[in-house]
C-alpha cells in the first residue's frame, strides 16, 4: 500500500475514486486552516501532488497502449524447462 492507501490489484476506476476521495479531503482540510500559511501550503503541495497523480493515471493506459499491443500481438512463447531448471538450481 501507498499513501493513499491503495494495493496494486485495483483498477484503474478504484484509483480514480481513491484520488477524488483524496482531494476532497485535502480541500476541506485548507478551508479549515485558512490562517495557517504553512498548513495551507503543504496542504497545497499535497493537493497538487495528488491531481498529477490523477493526470498520471488519466494518461497511463494511453501511454501504455504500445507495450500491450505487443504483448497482445505477441505470438505464445514455447515452454523450453529453462524456469524449471532456473529454480531449480
């Protein structure tokens, strides 16, 4: 798990709520400590942190979609052992 608490096998809707839920949270937050420059800006630091998160994620699958295409495209590779003999040694 991450900062936000997520585990790897979510998909990528489940992030996006994580991260919505995430700033939600944050922008409550700053409206409470308004008079707390320092507060407010780390909160902003965190806020802009997680809506690159969120472009990130956004743009993944595709700046993602030439490696799965190959691998999609790729024809099956034979099963020669060397696995087994790797672990096995």
């Amino acid at each position: 798990m991450n900062r936000v608490g997520w585990d790897v096998s979510w998909s990528a809707d489940q992030l996006l709520e994580v991260y919505i839920a995430e700033l939600a949270g944050l922008t409550r937050l700053r409206r409470t400590r308004a008079d707390d420059p320092l507060v407010t800006l780390l909160i902003d630091a965190a806020i802009a942190h997680t809506k690159a998160d969120l472009e990130l994620l956004g743009t993944a699958a595709q700046r993602l979609a030439p490696i799965t295409d190959r691998a999609d495209t790729a024809p099956p590779q034979a099963d020669t052992g060397e696995e087994e003999d790797r672990q096995g040694a």
